[in-house]
C-alpha cells in the first residue's frame, strides 16, 4: 500500500532521479493539504455512524425497490450488509484521503468487488448512487466543521464510482 510520498519515491527512484519541480511541487501540494485532510478525516470519524445511516436513508427513499421483496437490500440481512459496504466505503475513503493515495482502495476495496457485486445480484448503479450521496453529506459535514476548501474530498469517492461503474470490454 503506498500514499503520496512513497508513490513519488517509488516512480523517481525506477528512474534513478532526484525529485525535479513536479515532484517538489505534488509534495508541496500534498504537504500544504495535510492539516485538512487529517481535521477531514476527524470529522468524517466521529460521525461516521451516523453518515452511513444517513446515506442509507437517502438511498433507499430515491429507489425503495431496493427494500422491497425481490430488491437487493430486502430481509434485514441484505440490508445490513448493504450498510456495512456503505461503511467500508466511507472508512477506506478516509485511509486515502489521508495518504492522498487511491492505491489503498485498489488494494483492499476494489479488487475483485465488481466480481462480487455481479455474482450476487448487488447492483452497482444504486450502490454508486449511494457513495455519491455519502460524499454530499460528508463535504457538508467537512465544510461545518470548518475546513474552508473541501475540494479534495471528492477524490476517493469519485475514484470508487468511477471503478465499479469501469464496463467490462
Ligand atoms: C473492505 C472491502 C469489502 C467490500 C467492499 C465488501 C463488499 C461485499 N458486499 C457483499 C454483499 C452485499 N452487499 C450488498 C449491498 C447492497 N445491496 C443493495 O441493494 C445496495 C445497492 C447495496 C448497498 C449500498 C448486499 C445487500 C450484500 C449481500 C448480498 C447477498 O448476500 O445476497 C459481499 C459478499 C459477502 C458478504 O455478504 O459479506 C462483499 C464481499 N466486502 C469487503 O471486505
């Protein structure tokens, strides 16, 4: 797993380099992110609970097909495991906002979860829809915390979206 600064190293020291004035300027950019990136994080953790409830909520009054008999989040075992996915995505989405890195949500989330979500009927287009709803509340919640430009906290959830939705050739 690598964040913004092994990443970096990784790609100059393949090419036996010292860091020229993109890499300093990404590290700039990453460093000057920090102190809200880590105050993000924060304030996504000590509500995180109440997020995902949340997210679920809106998810399921846009399309309540999904917890209706025959909808993938029927019986309270589906729905709960749909909270559950709604969770993981939020905490790993925190991990990478952090590390100013998607690799961690290649490593741990993604890989192989398409194959998953198809071979039990979980539909990507209402799970999307629900990451893109968990990142609305979170950037409110971010900016009332106080963090003036929440910019990059659209990053790892457009990165999941953008991944699970990728169609296979
Ligand atoms: C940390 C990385 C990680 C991820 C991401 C993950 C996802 C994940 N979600 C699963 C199931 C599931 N996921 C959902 C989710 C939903 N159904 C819907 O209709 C909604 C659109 C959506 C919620 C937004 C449901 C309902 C199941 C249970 C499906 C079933 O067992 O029939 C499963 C199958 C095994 C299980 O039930 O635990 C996995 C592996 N597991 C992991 O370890």
């Amino acid at each position: 797993m690598r964040d913004a600064v092994t990443s970096l190293i990784k790609n100059y020291d393949v090419a036996g380099r010292y860091f020229d004035r993109n890499a300093i300027d990404s590290l700039k950019s990453y460093f000057e992110s920090g102190t809200a990136r880590v105050q993000a994080a924060g304030a996504i953790n000590s509500n995180a609970a109440s997020i995902v409830r949340q997210a679920g909520s809106g998810l399921f009054e846009e399309q309540p097909e999904l917890i209706r008999p025959g909808g993938n989040a029927y019986t309270t075992r589906r729905y709960a495991a749909c909270l559950r996915d709604m969770d993981y995505y939020l905490r790993y989405a925190t991990y990478a906002l952090v590390a100013g890195s998607m690799d961690v949500l290649d490593e741990r989330v993604l890989q192989g979860l398409r194959e998953t979500y198809n071979s039990l009927g979980v539909p990507i287009g209402p799970t999307v829809r629900g990451i893109q709803i968990m990142k609305d509340i979170i950037k409110e919640q971010v900016a009332a915390a106080g963090v003036a430009n929440t910019a990059f906290l659209d990053e790892p959830f457009d990165y999941m979206t953008r991944e699970l939705s990728e169609q296979d050739i």
